[in-house]
C-alpha cells in the first residue's frame, strides 16, 4: 500500500513489511489504559491468531521496535482488525472503512472540531426530536384504538378482529399465523392451544357431515380483545 492509513485523523505508522502500528491505532481509539496493545497481545486468543497468521506468511505478524521515531509495536492487516475488535465494535467498523478506503483510494472524511461535533449532534437532537413528535401524531389515535378493544368484552371472528386491528384481513391472519397465535388445519384456521388458555383466542368446533355420511367438526377461531391487543403490539401496529 503506497498511501498511508489514517484512522479518525490519526495517522498510523507502518514498519518496512507493510505491518502497521498498534500504538498509533491505540490513540486514535482514544489512548484508554485498558485498551493498550500489550494487554490484547498478551491475550490467549490473541497469541493463537499470531501463530496462524506467522505460519502462512512466514514472517513475524506482530513485532516490537525500540528506539527512535518507529518505536512501537507492529502488527499484519488482520491484527489491526482483531485490536479494533477487542476495543469495541464501533472503533471495528471504523477501522475496516479506514482500509476500505485506503484500498479504494477514497479520501475520509477529514476528523471534525469539538464545536463540530457538539453542531452535529445539537442537530441530530433536534431532528430525533421532531421525528418523535411526529410518530406520537400518529401512534396516538391507533393508541386510542387500542385502549377500546382491550376495554371491550365479547369474541371477535378473524374479519372483525382485522377490522378491530385495523388491518386488512389478509394482513391480520399472517401476523396471526406468523407469531404462533393460528395455524391451518384441513383448510380451516385453528388456534393454538397456549394461545387459547392465554385467553387470546377462543375456538368454537361446528359439526358437519363428511361425504361418507360421518360427522366432523370444523373449527372456526374467535380473537379475544386480549388477543387482538397483544398481536397488534407484537406487530407494532400500534
């Protein structure tokens, strides 16, 4: 790689193979004493990843230099992403974007001031703020849907209970179905039998005649308001 690799405005060092320098990425993700290179190298995991990176490219893949201005401790490409991982996986993302556009020949982003950033996320604030106000406009009234049908007594069918939900029935009974509250049996919708003694569904079994003359029963599922409320709220209808 011709270019150098520059992590949150900090550029990082690399040796004459091509390793890369951990102090240097250890500043960029903010100097903590608990993050230092030697803590995560002295790390069981860390020792076997070294020995399987050295044993395919046959040289050291972490290294330590004293002395000078290239003092520090060296590691291959894919030890730099285990140490970025071990920071944390936001300081991970960073640093595989910081490669991507070092091998892309992307230019990142230059590293923002601190009236910036506390710009920025004033900014952010206000919008989340907003977006907020205006998802309470409309939870509000279906919030208010809610409120009657857990309130109110009686068994519903599918289609007054979609209707109760505010959802097309269609829509209704693959939420059911989806969440474990239906299932298809011999062409007719059952309910299961947890959801049944949870008190959210209810089911009626109708007797008719098969064409041999024998009888059956065919079931047909009633939605409680209880019923209707909890798969609405699992469905983040309302």
């Amino acid at each position: 790689m011709n270019a150098s690799l520059s992590i949150l405005g900090t550029k990082i060092r690399q040796d004459a193979e091509g390793r890369f320098c951990l102090n240097d990425c250890h500043k960029a993700a903010g100097g903590e004493n608990k993050n230092r290179p030697s803590i995560w190298a002295d790390n069981c995991q860390t020792k076997a990843l070294i020995a399987e990176i050295q044993a395919e490219a046959g040289i050291p893949a972490l290294t330590s230099i004293k002395g000078g201005n290239a003092s520090g401790t060296y590691a291959a490409k894919e030890l730099v992403y285990a140490y970025a991982m071990w920071i944390s996986p936001a300081f991970h993302l960073t640093v595989i974007r910081a490669f991507d556009a070092l091998v892309t020949g992307q230019i990142a982003a230059p590293a923002l001031s601190e009236q910036e950033i506390v710009a920025q996320a004033l900014q952010i604030t206000v919008r989340q703020v907003e977006e907020l106000k205006a998802e309470n406009a409309i939870l509000a009234p279906k919030a208010e849907v809610a409120e009657k049908i857990a309130s109110s007594d009686g068994l519903y069918t599918l289609n007054l209970s979609a209707k109760a939900a505010q959802m097309p029935l269609s829509q209704f009974t693959r939420a059911a179905h989806a969440n474990g509250f239906i299932f298809k049996q011999n062409g007719k919708w059952n309910a299961y039998s947890d959801k049944v003694k949870a008190g959210y569904c209810y089911v009626k079994f109708h007797p008719y005649r098969d064409r041999d003359g024998d009888e059956r029963f065919s079931p047909q599922v009633f939605f409680t308001p209880k019923g209707i409320t909890r798969l609405v709220k699992i469905t983040g209808q309302y």
